[in-house]
C-alpha cells in the first residue's frame, strides 16, 4: 500500500477536511463501514444464544473477531474481553479487584494519566483507604526511572498510560512492567493511544490487564473497546458484572461462572462494533504498523520543526524517539479554543482544551493546549498547509 495515497482513498473524508484529531478518535475506512454493514443487513443475530443459522454467523463472526484482537496484541483468545472503550475497561479492572485491597496498601501512578486512568484509582483508595502515590515527572512528561523503581517497591497496583494523549509522550512502559512484575504488583496498562499506532505486545510490556478503544488508533467504530486481562489474573479478577452469557449454570440461590472470556462478558454484545474493530485491526495489519509509526514520526518530527521557527511553544519531550504523533502546543495570549477556531475556518481539525488530563493542565500552569494529532492517512503536505495557517496566524499577532 502506498502511504498515505492508497489509505485516503478508502477514507473519503480525508479529501474534504484535514484531520488532525486523531487521539480523539480517528476517521473510518471504508472496508471497516462494509462490514459492519453486512453484519447488520446480512447476519443480524444475536450470538451464544441459537442454533438457527443466523445466530451461528454472527457467533462465528463475533469470536473470530476475538481472535484478529488476540492477534494484534499478542494475547490468548480467551484473554480478550469486549467493552465498550478504554474508559470501561480501566473501571472494570478497578471495581473487579476491589476486594483484593486492604487500608494502606498502595496504588502507584503517573502524573500524566487520563481521567480515565486516575479517577477509577482514586474512587478506590478512597473507598478502601489505599495510598495513591505518583511516579514523579518533568514538565514533558518524561519519567524519572529511579523514582518509579522506589515508587514501586511494596506497591499492590502499577497502572500507567503507555502514550500521553496531551503531552505525546511515549512512556517506558516495559521497564516499569518489569519493575511491577519484581515487587509482585498487578500491572495495568492503558493503550488507548498506543494501540494501533505502534506495537502493542502484551507478554513484552508484563500486563496483566491493558485497555484500548476501537474507535482510536486500530480504525474500529466508537462504542466497542478491549479489556486483555492475562490468564494467570483470571482468579483474581471478579467479573463487576454479571448475568446473561457470563454463567455455567444456575440455580435459584445460586450460580457458577462460566469459563473466560465469558464470564467477563454479561448482557448482549456490541456484535456489529466487534467485527468492525477486526476489520480495522486486519486494515492497520495490511498496511503495516511499522510503516504507520514511521509516517506518523515523519509528520511529528516536521509539525514540530515548523512551531519552531515559528517560536510557537509545544509541550512534551524534544526525544523524538520518545514523541508519539500527538503535538500540543499553544499560541499566546490565544485561548487554544480561539486558535482551534482559526484552525477550522481553514478546515483544519484539532483538539483544544484540557484533554481529559486536567492534572497535567495543572502541572504545567496552564488552561489547556492546542492538540494537532495523526494517523498513517494523513499528509506531508497537510502539515505543510497547516504551517502556512499558523504563519499567518503568528505574524497577525506581532501587528
Ligand atoms: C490515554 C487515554 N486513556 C484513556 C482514554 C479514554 O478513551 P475512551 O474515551 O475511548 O474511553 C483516552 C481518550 O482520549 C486516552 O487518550
């Protein structure tokens, strides 16, 4: 496939607009749209409940989904759980190892996590008493390894986000897995804005559970996510929900579970939001994760060359080996929605505001951040026009 033409093409809106707000949630190609469509208009049934040939389709298709996701990440099939996004699969985690906790243990995090990353620890070390303490930082987000290492020591729980969705920074997730794993900590990884724009591998990074969205980086539909949860957890994990498909049998005071991955699936499945996320996994698996990084790299690495000489000030490390394709920056004295703005009047697609990391906003001393993200579709050549944007837009300013 030729990068990024070939991609475009199946991507109509790319010709339209510029997209560049991909860490919210990326554009769809056309092959992932068809084959939700055929699930809907040629095998619409439910699944694990019928023998009719319909229910059998949509069952085959469904749990062959699991697979392509156990694939992708390098996981077992029964380690794949289907949730609605990242945020549900953190919570999940938190509200299934509830009682695992006792007062005073000890949680370990980043300074730069998501809400969606913080808040379910939060809720938990209140409920339970628990010390929530944070991996110390610099104001670009890199980590301080030694930090994280006495962090850790005596920690019950690691969790952190594998790439900052408002600093772009690419953590050392491998080495803090390691760290986790020597203390005997369960591990949690967010991979809502890794997976899908580089390699994500369960066994390297030491998960025991990681989470991502369909709808970010592998080019799925909103409303379907993952949960990974490794096999050897799968005692300790308590399903937070139960009832329809998650049972072997049942009695009228009673019930036993039934094997994973079911037991961690109640109630009806996003059926159609499944085999739309596989259809994406097996499109990124087409084009080549590498060449993804690759082209997401080259755009980062000339977006941020251009604030530059341009002296607008963008956030996160000057590594570019450590910089996903995520650049936040902003344009003095413009609130970022002000620039955003602009930004759209030359149909041009970014984020602004806080980003769901209202903690980093605080570390950092600021309100929010303009946020130009990408995936393998988009341009050298948007980069360019958006350059030219914000050259106007600078030199508007000095007069
Ligand atoms: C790092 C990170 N974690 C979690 C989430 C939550 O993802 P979702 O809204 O799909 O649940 C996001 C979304 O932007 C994110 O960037």
């Amino acid at each position: 496939m030729r990068i990024p033409e070939d991609v475009r093409k199946d991507i109509p809106l790319t010709s339209e607009v510029i997209y560049f707000d991909n860490t919210a949630t990326s554009l769809t190609p056309k092959p992932v749209v068809e084959a939700m469509n055929e699930y809907y208009l040629k095998y619409r049934a439910n699944v694990h409940r019928g023998v009719h040939r319909l229910s059998q389709m949509a069952t085959h298709k469904y749990e062959e989904s699991r697979k392509v996701v156990a694939d992708f990440i390098n996981a077992k099939f029964e380690e794949i759980v289907f949730t609605k996004n990242t945020s549900e699969s953190l919570n999940l985690v938190a509200l299934g190892l509830e009682h695992l906790f006792k007062k005073g243990d000890k949680i370990v995090t980043t300074p730069y996590e998501h809400h969606s990353d913080l808040l379910p620890w939060q809720r938990l070390a209140k409920k339970k008493g628990l010390r929530l303490e944070f991996i110390e930082g610099d104001n670009k987000g890199n980590l301080d390894l030694d930090n994280a290492e006495k962090k850790i020591k005596g920690a019950k729980l690691v969790a952190v986000q594998h790439v900052s969705n408002a600093l772009g920074v690419i953590h050392e997730v491998e080495e803090l897995g390691r760290m986790a794993k020597e203390e005997g900590a369960v591990f949690v990884v967010d991979a809502a804005q890794s997976a899908g724009h580089m390699e994500v591998d369960v066994r390297k990074l030491h998960a025991d559970f990681l989470g991502f969205s369909g709808h970010k980086g592998p080019m799925g539909p909103t409303g379907i996510g993952v949960l990974y949860v490794n096999e050897e957890v799968f005692d300790m994990f308590e399903p937070p929900l139960i009832g329809g498909g998650t049972i072997e049998d049942v009695w009228l005071e009673n019930y036993r579970l039934a094997e994973p991955p079911e037991r961690f699936e109640a109630g009806t499945p996003n059926i159609g939001g499944a085999i739309g996320l596989a259809t994406g996994i097996r499109y990124i698996k087409r084009i080549g994760i590498e060449k993804i990084e690759r082209q997401e790299h080259k755009l980062v690495k000339r977006i941020t060359e251009g604030l530059d000489e341009l002296e607008v000030p963008w956030y996160g490390p000057r590594d570019m080996e450590k910089h996903a394709g995520v650049v936040s920056f902003n344009v003095p004295p413009l609130h970022p929605h002000d620039v955003a703005a602009v930004l759209d009047e030359h149909g041009i697609m970014v984020r602004s505001g806080h980003h769901c990391a209202l903690p980093v906003m605080k570390k950092l001393g600021i309100n929010g951040t303009v946020r130009a993200s990408f995936h393998v579709y988009n341009s050298s050549e948007e980069v360019e026009t958006f350059l030219g944007v914000m050259e106007e837009l600078v030199k508007n300013l000095g007069g």
